[in-house]
C-alpha cells in the first residue's frame, strides 16, 4: 500500500519532499477524452458504438459489392462521412473547452494553511 504524503510548503521540509514527489503525481485536474495523438482512434471507436452508424457502415460496405450496388459507392458514403466529420468536430471543440477549463483550474492559485 502506498500512502500519500503532504508536506507543508516551508523551507525546513524542502528537501524530504523534494525525495518524496518523484514518486507520486501531481494534483493536476484533467476532464479531457482525447489527446492529439488519440483523437482520431478513440473517437471513430466511440462513434461506430453507436447502432446507426453501424448501419451505415453496413449499407457502404455492401454497396461496394457490384451485385447489390444501388447507388454509385461514393454516394452511398456521404451521409456516414457527413456524420462522423460533425461527430467529430462537436467532440473536438467540446474537448477543447474543457482543455481550456482543465487549464484555468491548475493554473488558479490556492491557500495553503500552515500552522
């Protein structure tokens, strides 16, 4: 079991808690979903979740099969394309606000009590 450790922020402990810190993370707050590099996965991953997309996704890929093919194959991948892209930037942009939150929280200064 590992035990949290605080320490008052005064010179006197300085040097135990600079021993103690590298072991335990910060006290930073993060609400986001997604980082830049796992936007794009996660996000189709979370959106094929959902049924009617699915079903899209169904309806291109047998439409690619020239014995069922209805429409021409670009057509048919629109409304699942048009979808996912405002899927995407809704999530983007929400993400970004709460980013931009996370930001202003960690950044706020506290008081800390000392006897």
């Amino acid at each position: 079991n590992k035990w949290r450790i605080v320490f008052p922020n005064n010179e006197r402990e300085k040097k135990a808690w600079d021993h103690t810190a590298r072991f335990y993370s910060g006290n930073r707050i993060q609400t986001t979903k997604y980082t830049w590099l796992t936007f794009l996965p996660q996000n189709l991953f979370e959106q094929f979740h959902r049924l009617a997309n699915l079903y899209f996704l169904f309806l291109v890929i047998l439409n690619w099969f020239p014995q069922v093919e209805v429409f021409h194959r670009e057509i048919t991948m629109l409304p699942l394309l048009a979808v996912l892209f405002a899927i995407s930037v809704k999530d983007a942009i929400e993400d970004y606000r709460k980013y931009r939150f996370d930001k202003t929280i960690n950044s706020s200064k506290t008081t800390v009590y000392d006897k």
